[in-house]
C-alpha cells in the first residue's frame, strides 16, 4: 500500500495491490484515516490495482486516440476545405 497526501490540492491517494483491496481487515482500518482528511476537506481517493495486462491497455489505449486524433484532423481539413469554397 502507498499512501500519497498531496496538501497543494487537498488530494489524498491511496494505492492498493490486488492482496490488499481483498483485506477487510486493512480496509476497515483505513476508514478512519479516510473520515480525518474528508474532514479536513480533502478529497480521498483509492486506487485498487487491477486484473488486466496494463501494457496491452495502455497500447490498445493509445491506438484508439491516434485514430480519434487522424479522425478529427480529416474532418477539420474538409471543413476547412468547405469553407474555403473547395
């Protein structure tokens, strides 16, 4: 677990592993850490590692807004085409 208290943006993370988003135990015993901040109007926010391959993510991630991004380039061309009385 690794707690990271960010005071610039009354931000508060909290990284789980796998083992540990399973804990009950751990879980109940970060509550009251989680009602302290609240109280001190920070946000907490709780990270839980996931099941996925990452690098399969991150790269099927990365494709779709390479293409989103040709997309948007194609059609502000032929607007600008239309525009231009093309």
């Amino acid at each position: 677990m690794e707690i990271h208290v960010r005071d610039g943006s009354k931000l508060v993370e909290v990284w789980l592993t796998n083992s540990e988003k399973q804990d009950t135990e751990l879980r109940e015993r970060l509550k009251p850490l989680y009602r302290a901040y609240t109280a001190k109007n920070y946000l907490v926010a709780v990270f839980e590692s996931g099941t996925q391959d990452l690098t399969e993510l991150t790269s099927s991630l990365l494709c779709d807004h390479r293409r989103r991004s040709a997309q948007r380039e194609v059609t502000l061309e032929r607007q600008s085409g239309m525009v231009m009385g093309l």
